[in-house]
C-alpha cells in the first residue's frame, strides 16, 4: 500500500485514513493527535499546491452541488456568515485492537462499540455563504471550471463507477479498512448485514439522491465547514476564506434528526437542527487560504508592473470613468481615487484611509441616467458591489443590521453584513419627505455609523456588537447629503452625455487588476515631504480657520490614494500639488 | 442514589412546601422519602448495588455519556457501598488531611477506589465529614459554619446546601482538587455523607439534602471549554438568553393492570429509561400487555435548558458568541431568566449523538451540556447601580466579573487614584485626539464625575449635576466632545437641538393605538436620568423646548399635565450643551448673549459656559497638522500616549460616581466662605461705576459641586482646600472666557447675570492703560511695526504683577477696536 496513494480527489478519507495508520503504526500515540495533525494536511499540501492538484479540485457552487460526489475532495469560497461554536466528536476510538479516526467525517467510519476507548476531539463549526454582492463576472471563470468538470465527470459517470467498485473489491481482502470511504454502493454489500443498515442503505440510494437535493437560490449555497487544529484568533466573521476539503451531503440523515429523543432534542436545540446536513452540505476543511479582493480577479496578474503600465491603465480607467461621468473630469479623478480606498489602520474611533464619496447635484433624471451607468461601470470594475435605493418605504422596512436570532440560534445576515472591501452605493436622490419608524431611525444611524466609522453595530438582542468592516461608500443626492456625511462631497456637472461604448474584457481587466492590486499598496512619506505638508496645512489653516482636523484628514487620504493610482508607495511633491489642485476645484464648485 | 431528592410530585412549578401540605402528599410517599426508605432498607441487607447508582438519579441519565456506562455504575454501587463503611465516628479526629484517614482503613473494609483513579473513597468520605464539622469562617466561632447551615436546613426543611468551594479550598486543598475532577463520585459521597449526618441529627428527617456547589477557584471562559474539562467541574459566566418550558420527566412509574386493577411497584427510571412490565405481576393475573402508566401516581421532577452566552465582553475581535446548555432540575428550574448574567457551576457532560432513535450506531459527535449544579446571579448593582442601562456600554460590563475580578479592578482603580496626577492624567484620557482645551475638558470631567446631590428633610434639593455650555466657532471639535462623553456617560443622551421639540426632550402623552389609553412617554431628558444629556445645536432649539429646560435644570424633574395625566418625573441630569454663535462665526466685538442668542435666565443655570474660540495660533495648527500627517502615514500604534483607555476611565467613573461621596473640610467650606465673600465684595469694589452682581447663591453650589466632582476624581471622602481653588480657578477660567466683554477687553458681570471679579477689570484697565501708554511712548504714529513679545518683555518690566500673554492680547484688542493700533498676528502697528 505504500507506493499507491490514495486518489486525493476521489478517495481523500482513505488518505487520511492511511497516514493515521502509518502514524498509530509508526509508535505515535493517537493521545497525542488532539489539536495536531499527524501527516494528513501536508500529503494534502503537496498533492495541492506541489503537485498541481488544486486546479483539478471542483468548486462547490449551486450549479454542481447535485453532481459532486459525497466524500470527494471540494473547494469552497465563501464568507463566514456565523459562527456556530466548537463540536466535539469521537476523534479516534479503538476498535478491537486497532486505532481508528473519525477526523474529518460526520459519521463513525465503523461501528464504534460501547466499550471501546475513545478520544474527543473539537472543531469548529462555520457558517459560510458565497460572498454577499458578488458580481456575475468574478463566478464566469469558477462556472467554466465548472461546466469542464461537469463534463468530464458526466462523461467518465458510469466508467468511473465501475472503476472504484473494483478497486473496492481488490483492497477488501488485504486491507480491511478501506471499503467504507469510497461512499458509494460497493460498501454496502459488506456493511448491510452489519450494523449500519440503515445508513448504507442510504448511501446506497445514490441514485435517488438527486431528486431529493433541494434546490439552491441562484448564488446562495450556503456549507458548513468543519474546522480542525485552529487557533481561534485565525478566522473572523465576515473574512473570506477558500477551503479545500472533504465534502458531505446527506439528504437522507434528516430524516431521523426530528425523531431523536426528548432530551437530546432539548439539548441540541441549537442551529444545527435549523440547517439539517440535507439542506446545507458539509465541508470538512483540510486547507483554508484567507483571500482578499484580488484573489476574485481570474486574469493571471501582471508579473511587473511598471511604472509605465501602471499610468498608462490609469490614464485609459480615467477616460473610462470621465467618459460615463459626462465629461466630469473632477468627478472622475474623486472617483478613482474613491474607488481605490480601503481602511489602512485604526486609531481610537476613527477609520484611517476611508474615503466616502458623495455626488451631489443630481436630480431623478440624471440619477437614472448617470447613476446606473454609473453603477454598471463599477460593477463591471469591482468584485463585490451593492447598491441601496434609499428611500422611506426601505428604511423603514428592510434590515440592515445582521441580527441574532436566538430561536434558531443564528446569526441573520442583513445588508450590512459585507465582506472587506465590499462597494456600496446608495442612492439618495429616490428619498422622499416622509416619517421614519423606530426600524428607520436605527438603520439611518447605522448608516451612519457605517460611513463615520467603519463600524456595523451587530443586534444580539441583549446587546449590541460593534463589528468592523472595510465598505467603499458612493452616495447620489440632489444636495449634500445630511444623513450621510461623506468625506468627499462633490457637485457633479455632467457636460455631454457620452455613449458608454463596451470595452474589452482585456481593458476591463487591467482595471480590475489595477484598482485591486494597487489599493494594499504599501505607503510611506518622506521626512522632508512630511515637514512640506505640514507647513502647507498650518499655512492653509492660517488662511482659512474653517478647515479642521477632517478636511486635513481628507487630504492626506487622498494623496495617499493619489500616489497609490499611480503605483507609487511614497508621496512626492507632485502627487501632493496635485490632491491640492483637485481638492481647490472641488471647493470651487462647492463655493 | 442519596441525591434523588426532588420533592415535586405533579411536574409543576409548585414551591416544595406546598406539596407537602397537599392532600396528594399523604396518599404518595414523599420521593425523597422513599427513595430514603429504600436505601435504608437495603443497606441494611447489605446489598447496597440495589440502589441506584447515582449518576442516574442526580444527573440526567442517559446512557450516551463517554464513559462506558458499564463503568459507571460499578462506581456508584462502590460509592453506595462505601457509606457503612466509613461511619464519621472512626474518621471524627482525623488530622484534616484526607490522606490521613489511612489508618483506619485497616480496620474497616478493605479499602475501595473511585474507578480508574486512586482516590480512596473512605478518605473522600472522611475528608468531606471533617470539612463539614470543621470549617469555621472564623476561628472564634463555637459551631462550624456548614454544621450551623445543616442545622438550619433541618429546621426548615430545606433541601439543598450550598457550599462555597473557596471554603472546601481553604479547608482541604486536596478535596477541593479532587471535587473538581471527579464531581460525579465526590458529589454523591457528599450527599451520602449529609444524609447521615441530617439523620444522625434528627433521625426522623427524611428529605434529602443535595450539596449545591459554587464559587469555584477559576471560572472558566465558555469558549475554552473543550474536551478535557469532560465530566470535570466547571464554572461559566454569560448571560441566560432562552429558557424552555419546564419539561416534567418522569422519575417513578406505576402501572395498572387493565385488567384485575393491580397497581405496580414504582419503577424507577433506569438510564432514562423505564422498564414497562409485559404483564401482571399480581400470581391470580398474570395477564400479558395489559399494563398501562397511571399518570397521576407517576412522580415527575422538573426540567429545563437554558442556554447561556458568552457576555460581550468575553468576545474577541471578529468572534460571535458561543453557547452552551445548561441543565436544570427541580430547585433550580426558573432560577434565571433570559437577559440575566449569570455564574454556573455545574458538570460539563458530553452525551453522543445517534444517527437514528432506533440504533444503538452513534454518529461520532457529542452534544455538550452543563448539568448545572448552582447558580448566581451576577450582582449587577455593584458597579452600576445608578446606571442600570449600562448594557450598552460594553466597556462598562468587565465590571460586573467576579468577585475576584471586581476586587483587582477596584485595586486597581483606587491604585491609580493614588497617583499624584491623576487629574491631568484624566484630563488628557478624555478625548485624547482633541487638541488643547484642557480647561474645558477638567469641566468636563467634573461634570462626570458630579457632585453630591443632597435632599433636605424640608423636601428641598440640590442637584449635584453639573451642566455646561459650550460656545464656539465651528470645526472647534465642540460636536467630537459631546460624542466622547455621551459615549463615556453611563446613561448618554445625544440629541440634537434643532430635531428636538419640547416634548420631545421631556415626556409626551400618546395615544397606544391599539389599546387607545393614554401613555406617557419619556422624553430624551428624562431617559438620561442619572446621565448626561447632551444636545447639539443648542441654540437652534426652539424658544419653547428651552424653556422647558429651565425646570430641569434646576428642579431636576418634568412636570407633566396633559390629557389627564399629571405627572412629575424625574430628570436628574446634567445637561452638556453646545451652541453656534449666531453669525456662525464668534464676533468678538458682540456679548456673549448677543453672540448666542439664549436667554440670560437659562444661561445662568449652566454652572461653566465655556467659550471655544479658534484662535489663529500657529502653534496649534502646527501640533494638529503633525498628527495627522502622523495618522496617515507613521505607524498609528505609535501614536499611543499615556492616557487610560476608554474603559478603565469609565470603570472609574462609574466607581466613584457609585462610592465616593465626599463631605467638605472645615478648611475647604473656609476656603468656600473666603473665596465667596471675596467675589461678593468685587463687586462693590469702590470705584467701579456700577454696582455689580457677582455671585449669588447659584455660584456658590456651582462651586460646591466642582468642588465635590474634584474631590471624586481623587477617589477622596473629603473635600479639600485645594479642591475648593481648583474649582473657583475652573469658574474664573469658564467665566472670563464667557463673561468677557470684547469690546472694552473687561469682564463685565452684566453680561451674564452673574459675575466675576470687579478687580479683574481693574486689573485689565490697568493693563490696559499701561499697554497704551507703553504704546504712546515707543511707537511712532504710523511707525514700524512691534513684535507682540517685546511689547510683554515691557510691560512686565513695568508693572509689578504677572502679565499674560492672553492679558496683553485682549488689552490689544480693546485698544484696536478704539482704533488705535492695528493687530497683524504677531506684530503690533500704531495708526
């Protein structure tokens, strides 16, 4: 058995199944296992990232959650929506005289006998749904993956049945341990007289399976992932995460969840029971990777980028934008630059490196024109947008606020409940006069709160929590928005209603690379540059006593994000004349 | 076994003692009472294994705990077995070591071991008994504390005893030790060990006495919960969030027979379970199937889950809470309610998870519970009595930890208390990213802290609030303050005066559209009851709604008379309010009451009414641009100065709001008296043209109350004599910059209708005659310009007292506005 490894792809139980047994063989004690790996994540490492193998990993989406095999090897990406708490499970247990592990499975691998010696062992129980406002063409390259896959297991179907059925014939003899992973009929024909009647049954009904899958919404497959080995500090709500692991669906299980006993029924009540293995599959996370927004990009990214490349995508995305502005150049300018913010640092309450934007000066016609071409360009730009029509009617009806619901013990996402880097707009020309409820009040202030300071207040009921988030904000209203303070208000003045012409998905790319990439840029300021600035804004504030610590503020974000657009890490003078000169047109307008 | 002791029969809520007056009770014997019977019975025929082991009776029995359950229940008829053996008389003079009990074992039994471990049970046995009858909280005490609180149980027929694990630590660190490891076995030797003693005492008491633990050495965080604390005792703190129905479970079965009316024996729940007899076991009978459950001779004990939170305090950054569930039997049911914070102690057990009802196959995972024990409501009003809306504020909640915790915190408070500078220190925590304005943030911090509110016999009062206004240029971080301190304020309201309509800051009376009564609802006022309110815009309130002010800000209610309802509420609140100068920009050339249009009545119940100028100080713009410019792109982490962090100042706030009650000095209320007839006395300074009101009666409680705040902040039972300068210095301070009249350069007390120093004018006429005169001699008509430095180099020269720069400035100023000189920021022009 060992020069054959396991098919990771296929079979990756009897992978981890195998590298127990060399461990428990090689003298270790499974004691010491607890919290620790004993060989199983580095074979899955190298097989992933040494060999290649992650490319051949399907992804699990709503479109192939009925064609994936039970216990094969999945990829997921997704955000973690909630967070259920630690299991406690049977980790290894010895069955006669042989240590077995029930790592990474729902269910005990064999027939675990009351006497046996068992060690509990936890994990992690995550809640994760694909990333909320994520755009069509992040998913284009993960459906193509998808549909190739599909194909190829569509065709290899039956073939490939046939192939593992034998290899569980071949093994069952000289290896007594491997026939119950391949989770498929052959199993059963051993099991069945057994102890496990019901279930191998089950999982013999394969075929039946499909018509039981309920049917997922359109890009909201949810999956809970099973987490192992993990410091705690290590995932936070709202990150985004890619996990590669075994996969688990078992419509059947529910069946028997809601006759379980009284007691236990009392006991258990918790979230589990709301999200029965039949209607959320399972992963059970071998690897996990924190992804952020560049990692939605499928163009392979640019190996160099040069100064010169850097300007020149600049240059055409200026156009771009200036172009769906109306001819606003100065609009156009705030925008990149407001699409290029991101929170860089804390310091006490304030966000550091946000940078809101309000376009005032549009009427509804404008708004329906601008704006949703507007909107369109940016959702063509960025991975993840959002947009809100506020109006009464939604304020005073629509949660926005993630809320815990104690009855089914989750967390209820709301509109807000974003991941970093997310872009949201909203559109305030649509608000009308008219009486906010309790429910309005809270979801303005909460807005609010969003646009001050990065921060999302979380209902638990009982009390609130304050969670942080990373939300490039756009707002559309006819004056200075007052509900909304943004740290850039700007009149917009359209000259010319240009055609937005189509541009190639090369172009679109580039921009996608450009404004993702550039915006963790790293940034620094010279000494000398720092003493410049500063006297530029004593002398700016001697001028004129209005400006404050936020105007300041705005400025220096501003030409960060300024030397960021032209993919520089430290801020010369020009960058700064150039904020300087933008900010005085901007005040022009204002005036 | 010994712990089988509910005493509910019906499964209801009913209080024990009813049920024992219940014409049901004499029909039924007692459970406790037969289950006791029982027990004696069968111990003296020396089969002790016929009891039930007492896991099942105790704790909710289920066969799925990890421990093989065959092993469990050799351990419990071990522990059962075990009670003749060690009789308290053997082990009675024992040295209070449980390994000292050796010796006698010889004697007795051979000796018996909690399975799997090599803790004796006769040494638990005897180490528990000696604890009882031993421990004292005090050495002078004739009768041991648990003796005392067992005798009393027997008196009153209770049946539980709540032991502090602390005391069992204190006593026999080795029990204590092996309680918390092996709580199943201890446990029932505990209750075995007061059953005997209860019967030893009053041999005809038959209930069961339980051993409630709590207040275990460590607490554990309900997220570090994880496999090995199994089966050990723990103690979680959190907050109840749900709470089922009660669910009666059935302890003690009979069964009729159908047919020939037979009544079984009560059949006892065996690993939750109950055996139903297949037929009757009445010799002329026999029938097969026909027995069936009598519900009501049935005996039920009471059930609930509750599940308990993380307190959002335990969270770190990015988690979500965690769970867990706690079990509770009979006394314990309805013992929390959603909402409270609560410590349990209980057992953590882990029970496995079938695939099926029907299958004995489990499917690897375990659900974990805590079998709860005991439990203790946190005491909130420890730290929050007067705040008790604190939950908002999450900073605010670390107070109510532990005992233990709390004691450090408050250690740690008075700690810092101590420090010499611990008023500066505070004045720079409080907004710590605002620049300057230290005299407005130590008003700010006496208006936290407040002084002493005091109620005459006559029914009079004081407040002890201190409310102030703050007046100023826009973009003076007037707005980012009231934020800070609603934040910091244990019961913060922030409104802004221009939303806000009269009733809508006091009370109003609506209409409940669906019952149609009539209610009457609070207003932002009187919801900071016992806060800071603070209001925005000021003086874009409306006429009406500040005249409402003017009784809460000094009578400290709201009276109501609307629609039939007349009413008084409170609003003990001190009000902070902030307000733009009425041409946006502060006009030095106006008053204070032209410059903000409010009026005079209202202005002087605001004990400090500071002025925020922006003055053009390049100093300034140069300290805030560095920051920001630091902000933005040093490292931020670098930026920490030394200043306490939001909630240790609001712990220490909230501590001396809640302790600290100071009393004046005789040298302070001297000082008071001194300082006051002084004011008094400036105002007829002889000379000036007009007589002038300087201080009333409203100064002097202004002054009190500063002083009182001063003296809390130092955590001080006494108000000082230096409590008292500081507080006239904080009026002097509040009121020059308010009651200077800019167009002469002088405090003019008529302005506000109280006042200040009729000898500050003088002292500014002087140094204003003397600036003139200074000017007259050195500088040319139309001249050269002079640096405003040396013009203070020569005044200072000059005159004998302390000259200020501030002075100089405003003495310039007057004279510019006589158009005399010409002020360029730093230098001085002649026309």
């Amino acid at each position: 058995m060992v020069g054959l490894p396991f098919d990771c792809l296929a079979n990756p139980l009897g992978a981890v199944r195998l590298t127990f047994e060399k461990a428990v063989t090689s003298g270790t004690d499974p004691a010491t296992f607890d919290g620790r790996d004993w060989g199983a994540i580095d074979l899955f490492r190298e097989f992933l990232f040494d060999k290649g193998g992650l490319s051949k990993v399907p992804i699990l989406d709503h479109e192939n959650v009925r064609w994936i095999e039970p216990n094969s090897l999945v990829r997921f990406r997704g955000m973690v929506q909630d967070m259920l708490g630690n299991e406690f499970y049977v980790g290894a247990f010895k069955d006669g005289s042989t240590w077995r592990t029930n790592k990474f499975t729902d269910v005990a691998s064999f027939p675990m006998g009351s006497s046996s010696e068992v060690k509990v062992w936890e994990r992690r129980l995550l809640y994760c749904i694909p990333v909320p406002a994520q755009n069509s063409w992040t998913q284009a390259i993960h459906s193509e993956t998808v549909v190739n896959r599909y194909k190829n297991q569509t065709s290899q179907h039956g073939e490939k049945r046939h192939r593992e059925d034998d290899a569980a014939v071949d093994h069952m003899d000289s290896t007594a341990s491997e026939h119950e992973f391949q989770g498929s009929p052959p199993l059963s024909k051993k099991m069945c007289e057994g102890t496990l009647p019901s279930w191998t049954q089950e999982s013999a009904s394969n075929s039946s399976k499909l018509s039981m899958i309920p049917d997922f919404d359109q890009s909201s497959l949810p999956c809970l992932v099973k987490i192992y080995d993990l410091l705690e500090s290590d995932l936070k709500l709202n990150d985004v995460f890619d996990f590669v692991g075994v996969f688990t669906f078992n419509p059947e299980l529910a069946v028997h969840m809601d006759e379980s006993d009284e007691f236990s029924n009392g006991v258990c009540e918790d979230a589990l029971v709301h999200l029965p293995p039949s209607k959320v599959p399972r992963l059970h996370c071998f690897i996990h990777r924190k992804l952020g927004v560049h990692d939605f990009l499928h163009s392979p990214p640019i190996t160099e980028p040069t100064p010169h490349l850097v300007r020149g995508i600049r240059e055409s995305l200026l156009g771009h934008l200036t172009a769906i502005l109306g001819n606003d150049g100065v609009a156009a300018h705030c925008m990149v630059l407001h699409l290029l913010s991101k929170v860089h640092a804390r310091v006490d309450t304030v966000a550091v490196g946000k940078l809101s934007l309000n376009l005032t000066g549009f009427t509804k016609e404008s708004a329906s024109i601008f704006g949703n071409q507007l909107n369109l360009a940016i959702q063509n730009l960025l991975p993840f947008t959002r947009s809100i029509p506020l109006t009464v009617e939604y304020l005073n009806s629509a949660s926005i606020a993630p809320r815990k619901d104690y009855q089914t013990d989750r967390l209820v996402t709301g509109v807000l409940q974003l991941a970093e880097g997310t872009h949201l707009t909203i559109d305030e020309t649509q608000l009308k006069a008219g009486t906010l409820n309790s429910i309005g009040v809270e979801n303005v202030r909460l807005l609010k709160n969003l646009m001050e300071w990065q921060k999302v207040d979380y209902d638990f009921e009982y009390y609130k929590m304050e969670m942080t988030s990373d939300v490039q904000i756009l707002i559309f209203s006819e004056g200075k928005s007052n509900i909304l303070p943004a740290d850039l208000v700007l009149p917009f003045r359209p000259s010319a209603m240009s055609s937005c012409e189509n541009k190639g998905t090369e172009v679109l790319q580039a921009w996608r690379w450009y404004l993702t990439t550039l915006r963790s840029m790293p940034h620094s300021i010279e000494p000398e540059m720092q003493k410049a600035i500063e006297d530029d804004l004593v002398a700016a504030r001697q001028a004129n006593r209005s400006l404050g610590s936020q105007d300041f503020s705005r400025w220096l974000a501003m030409a960060r994000l300024m030397s960021a657009s032209f993919g520089e890490s430290c801020l010369s003078l020009e960058h700064w004349q150039m904020v300087k000169e933008l900010e005085r047109q901007r005040r022009e307008r204002l005036g | 076994m010994a712990s089988d002791s509910s005493p509910i029969h019906n499964g209801g809520p009913s209080s024990p003692d009813d049920s024992y007056s219940s014409p049901i009770d004499n029909t039924f014997s007692s459970p406790g009472d037969a289950n006791s019977r029982r027990r004696r019975r069968r111990s003296s025929t020396a089969s002790g294994y016929a009891t039930p082991p007492p896991q099942h009776s105790r704790f909710a029995a289920t066969d799925a705990t990890p421990t093989p359950s065959s092993t469990q229940s050799r351990r419990g008829r071990r522990a059962a077995r075990a009670t003749p053996v060690a009789t308290p008389t053997s082990t009675d003079e024992a040295p209070p070591s449980s390994e000292g009990g050796e010796g006698d074992e010889h004697d007795e039994a051979p000796p018996m071991f909690v399975w799997g471990t090599n803790i004796s049970v006769q040494d638990v046995n005897a180490a528990i008994l000696r604890f009882l009858r031993h421990f004292r909280d005090h050495p002078s005490q004739a009768e041991g504390k648990y003796m005392r609180a067992i005798h009393h149980i027997l008196e009153v027929e209770g049946e539980s005893l709540d032991v502090d694990a602390h005391d069992v630590f204190d006593y026999d660190s080795d029990l204590y030790n092996k309680m918390v490891r092996y709580p199943l076995e201890v446990l029932a030797i505990f209750d075995i060990v007061l059953m005997d003693m209860a019967s030893r005492i009053k041999p005809l008491f038959e209930k069961h006495i339980q051993a409630r633990i709590f207040n275990l050495k460590t607490s554990t965080s309900m997220r570090n919960l994880n496999p090995s604390d199994i089966e050990k005792m723990v103690s979680v703190k959190g907050m109840i969030i749900r709470c089922s129905s009660i669910i009666p479970e059935i302890r003690e079965a009979i069964f009729r027979c159908l047919i020939c009316g037979y009544y079984s024996d009560p059949i006892v729940v065996d690993r939750g379970r109950i055996n139903e007899p297949t037929r009757c076991e009445r010799q002329e009978c026999l029938a097969k199937n026909s027995m069936t459950l009598v519900h009501n001779r049935c005996r039920f004990a009471d059930k609930q889950i509750v599940r308990l939170q993380e307190t959002p305090d335990e969270i770190p950054e990015g988690g979500t809470p965690h769970t867990v569930s706690l079990l509770m039997h009979d006394k314990l049911v309805d013992a929390g309610k959603p909402g409270d914070r609560v410590e349990a102690t209980g057992i953590y057990r882990a029970m496995s998870v079938r695939v099926g009802p029907t299958q004995r196959t489990v499917k690897s995972l375990f659900k974990t519970y805590i079998d709860c024990l005991h439990l203790k409501k946190t005491d909130k009003s420890r730290m929050q009595a007067e705040d008790p809306m604190e939950l908002e504020n999450g900073s605010g909640d670390k107070d109510e930890d532990a005992p233990l915790d709390y004691q450090d915190k408050v250690e740690q408070l008075k700690e810092l208390a101590k420090q010499p500078d611990i008023y500066e220190r505070l004045t720079r925590s409080l907004a710590p990213n605002i620049w300057e304005l230290d005299d407005v943030k130590k008003g700010l911090l006496c208006q936290l802290f407040g002084g002493n509110a005091l109620k005459l016999l006559s029914g009079a009062s004081f407040r002890g609030d201190i409310n102030i206004l703050l007046v100023g240029d826009p973009g003076t971080s007037k707005s980012q303050l009231l934020q800070y301190i609603h934040k910091l304020s244990p019961r913060g309201i922030y409104t802004s005066g221009r939303g806000s309509s009269a009733v809508g800051l006091t009370a109003y009376v609506t209409k409940d559209p669906e019952t149609g009564e009539t209610v009457l609802e609070s207003g932002a006022l009187v919801l900071s009851d016992r806060g800071i309110c603070c209001i925005d815009e000021f003086d874009k309130m409306s006429d009406n709604a500040r005249s409402m002010l003017h009784e809460v800000m000094e009578q400290q209610t709201v009276s109501i008379a609307k629609a039939g309802i007349i009413a008084s509420l409170n609003a003990r609140t001190s009000v902070l309010a902030c307000a733009n100068p009425s041409g946006s920009r502060y006009n030095p050339r106006l008053s204070v009451i032209d410059n903000i249009h409010l009026p005079p009545t209202l202005l002087s119940r605001f004990d400090l009414i500071y002025l925020i100028l922006d003055k053009a100080d390049e100093q300034t713009d140069r300290r805030l641009a560095k920051h920001i410019v630091a902000l933005h792109f040093e490292n931020p982490e670098s930026l920490e100065q030394d200043v306490l962090d939001i909630s240790t100042l609001t712990a220490y706030v909230s501590y001396a709001r809640r302790h600290i009650r100071p009393e004046l000095s005789d040298e302070a209320a001297e000082e008071l008296t001194r300082g006051y007839v002084e004011m008094r006395r400036r105002g007829n300074f002889p000379g000036s043209s007009k007589k002038v009101i300087t201080a009333t009666a409203r100064q002097i409680e202004s002054l009190i109350r500063l002083s009182e705040a001063l003296a809390r902040i130092r955590f001080s039972q006494w108000v000082e004599k230096r409590d008292v300068e500081e507080a006239f210095r904080l009026l002097e301070v509040a009121l020059q910059q308010s009651a200077t009249d800019h167009s002469t350069g002088t405090i003019d007390m008529d302005l506000i209708t109280t006042g200040v120093s009729a000898s500050e004018r003088m002292r500014r006429e002087n140094l204003l005659l003397a600036t003139r005169n200074i000017i007259m001699e050195k500088m040319q008509l139309g001249g050269s310009s002079t640096r405003l430095l040396e013009l203070l180099e020569e005044l200072k020269k000059q005159s004998s007292g302390e000259v200020h720069m501030n002075d100089l400035r405003n003495a310039l100023a007057t004279l510019a506005g006589e158009g005399f000189v010409v002020v360029h920021g730093d230098s001085i022009k002649r026309i």
